[in-house]
C-alpha cells in the first residue's frame, strides 16, 4: 500500500462525540468487516484487569501496540468494546485519502492524521491533550509502519515518548496524576490448511512467473525459491542484472543500490541508520519536492524516485532467517506468501480464516522529567522489551511446521 499523496497535508482532528463509535460496537460493524476484508473471524483478548486498573485509577492512557497487518487499529476495537470505553488513535494521512467513506470511518471513530513525512504540530498537540484530560486511552503504533511479519519488532520512533513526558508534566503540574503506557501485543494466528491455501497462493504467483511444472512441491523450498525468483526480476529491473549470494546478501545489496544514489543526489548523510529510518528521510525529502514542482517531467522522476524508496521499504520486511530460525510456522509462512503476492501481484489474499490474540501488558509509568540526553529514552527501552518479550511468548500460539 502506497503512503504517498500528492496534495498538501491538511490535518484531520479525532471526533469526539460517542454516538458513531457506540453504534458501530452495537452493531458489531468492526466484526463484519475484518471478517470481510481481512479473514479474521475469531479473537481473544488477555489481561484486560491491567487496563481496566489504569482506568480506574484515571491515569493518561497510551496503548502502544505491534504493527503487522493492516487490520491491527481496528481489531484494538474488541479490548475497547470489553472494557465499556472508546479510544482515539493517530492514523497516518495517506489512510484518509484512500476512500471518502474510509476517512469518514476513521475519524468518527476516534482517528486522526499525522502527516509522517514532515513536522505536525496540530497531530502531537492533539495527542499530548488527549493523554492530559484521559477521557479514553489513545492508540499509537509506536513502529511507525506496517509489515507482514508478526513475530519481528521494527524500531520504534521516538515520538512516542516526546508525546507521553509532555503530557505527565502538564497532568503533575496541574495535580491531575499519571501518564501510562500499556504495550499490547497482537498476533494471529492461522486457522486454515496452510499447505492447500499455499499451493494455491504460489501456483498463482508461479503461473505469471511462467513456471509450469514444478517437480519439487515441498512448501518451504517452494517459497523460498519463489521468493529467489522475484527478487532476481527487482534486481534485473533496477540494477540491470541478477546477483549472487545469499537471498539476505542479495536483498540487502540492492536496498542499498536503490537508497545510496538517492542520498548521494541529495547530500543525506545515512551512513549505519536502519533502512526505515532513511526511507523516511528520504520521503520527507522527496514528497515536498512533488507536491511543490509545476513541472509534469521533473513530478515524473520525483515519482520513480519515491517508487524506489517504497521498493526498498518492502524487501526491508522480509526479515532473515523468517522462515528458517524455529519457531517456523504456519502463519510465518502465509504473511510470507501474502507480502509476495501484495508487491507481485498487487493484492493480498485475505480470505483466510484468522483468530486475533490481543494481550496487554503491565503499565509503564512515564516520568514527568525529560529524558536523559544522548541516550535513548529509558521508556522507550522499557517498552520495547516488553513488546519483544510478548512476541517471543506469543510466536508459539501458532503452528510449527513438521520438518
């Protein structure tokens, strides 16, 4: 899915009022429509005591959860409707320009925009003030971005803890108590046949890759070669030629020889930064560009340039060793299959039946002083370990593959 917009960004605030959010939880809306569009069918929420306390107590409320599918805001709506509260979240811009009906959604559901690829003000203060008052708990996806890979964490942004420490010095300075943050974790679990939805998901694939007979059909060489496959086309396309070794090495590679002559051009220093951090600088670079050029030749290039900014965002989210380190799973298997199919062929196919855990963990409490300078924001540290510890112990709900 592409976050690029080409129109000046114009923030989005959150509606307030309850009767939208009530009737869609009264009607079970939320249900139907990650039934529809996503495949999950079931869920289970766990350790809902440690945020109904935090409630109880009437603390600032961030909810900080893992960010692997798409559907991950929506199925936050299921501990909401269990606890009896409604919640705001921050939606990236791009998602209210997809469908007028869809941003209508969003926003009368407690979302609003935050414009990633540059400063926005209105989006951090809206945030900070919700925290203050603690009406309802927020939801911010501290990694920033999406991938198919549920059982890797991305790095998280350092966003999330500005937000939370200038809201506990405006709620101490006006004695109205603490800010909190609870990690959530989120997994899903496959319910299907993953050998039948697998075979049929890569005959597709290997059909327009022109392959007919395939005389060796075990699943994971068979994705595994798959994947070799539309590697080595990106590697034709944008580097005039196929590479050697490893699938990581090679991947690697041409994120680097998509990224490096970009940052050459605009003198960006990116030297050790993780690869999402320069697809993010290098988006605020290049979209400003866009959106401000009059001149249809040079909006063509900027757009080529951005394309291969997304591109290497994309081979980012195949993590090494994915479907290789135990526990390979199931479902490691089919968001393998349906990141291959979303950047080969467009779409992803989502009529698979899923169950959605969601599990919360204890409160960080965030201090009311600012961080430590030169160091990463013990919060911040505090938090992802939690988030990692809860993916490591929820990797095990689905199913290991027989060797």
């Amino acid at each position: 899915m592409s976050v690029i917009v080409e129109k000046p960004y114009k923030f989005i605030p959150p509606h307030h009022g309850n009767c939208w959010p009530s009737l869609t939880q009264r009607l079970r809306l939320v249900d139907r429509y990650l039934k529809r569009k996503e495949g999950i069918v079931d869920y289970e929420c766990r350790h809902l005591d440690r945020l109904r306390q935090s409630l109880a107590q009437q603390h600032g409320i961030l909810l900080a959860p893992n960010h692997c599918r798409y559907a991950d805001p929506l199925v936050m709506g299921w501990p909401a409707r269990e606890l009896g509260r409604h919640v705001y979240a921050i939606a990236s811009w791009h998602l209210f320009n997809k469908h007028p009906f869809e941003a209508f959604a969003i926003q009368k559901l407690g979302g609003f925009s935050l414009f990633r690829e540059g400063q926005d003000r209105q989006s951090l203060e809206t945030a900070i003030d919700i925290l203050v008052s603690a009406k309802r708990p927020l939801i911010l996806f501290p990694e920033g971005t999406t991938n198919r890979t549920n059982d890797s964490l991305q790095p998280l942004l350092e966003g999330v803890t500005f937000i939370t420490r200038t809201a506990a010095r405006r709620r101490e300075k006006a004695g109205q108590g603490k800010v909190v943050v609870h990690p959530v974790g989120i997994k899903y679990v496959f319910l299907g046949d993953i050998q039948q939805w697998a075979d049929n998901a890569l005959q597709k694939i290997e059909q327009r890759l022109g392959w007919r007979e395939i005389a060796d059909r075990r699943l994971l060489p068979r994705v595994r070669r798959t994947a070799e496959a539309l590697l080595t086309l990106q590697e034709i396309a944008h580097l005039g030629h196929g590479q050697s070794g490893s699938l990581h090495q090679r991947r690697t590679a041409l994120i680097e020889g998509l990224l490096q002559p970009l940052e050459q051009q605009y003198e960006m220093t990116a030297k050790d930064a993780p690869v999402l951090n320069r697809v993010r600088a290098l988006r605020s670079k290049l979209l400003p560009l866009l959106i401000n050029s009059e001149i249809e030749d040079d909006k063509q290039t900027l757009r080529r340039m951005l394309k291969k900014v997304e591109l290497a965002q994309q081979l980012e989210s195949y993590p090494e060793g994915y479907l290789s380190e135990p526990p390979v799973t199931d479902t490691r298997v089919l968001e393998t299959i349906q990141r291959m199919q979303e950047d080969f062929l467009g779409k992803a196919d989502s009529s698979l039946p899923l169950k959605a855990i969601i599990e919360v963990e204890e409160a960080i409490e965030v201090p009311a002083q600012r961080a430590p300078r030169g160091q990463t924001d013990p919060v911040l540290s505090e938090l992802e370990a939690s988030l990692r510890g809860m993916l490591g112990r929820l990797q095990y709900e689905a199913n290991e593959l027989k060797s």
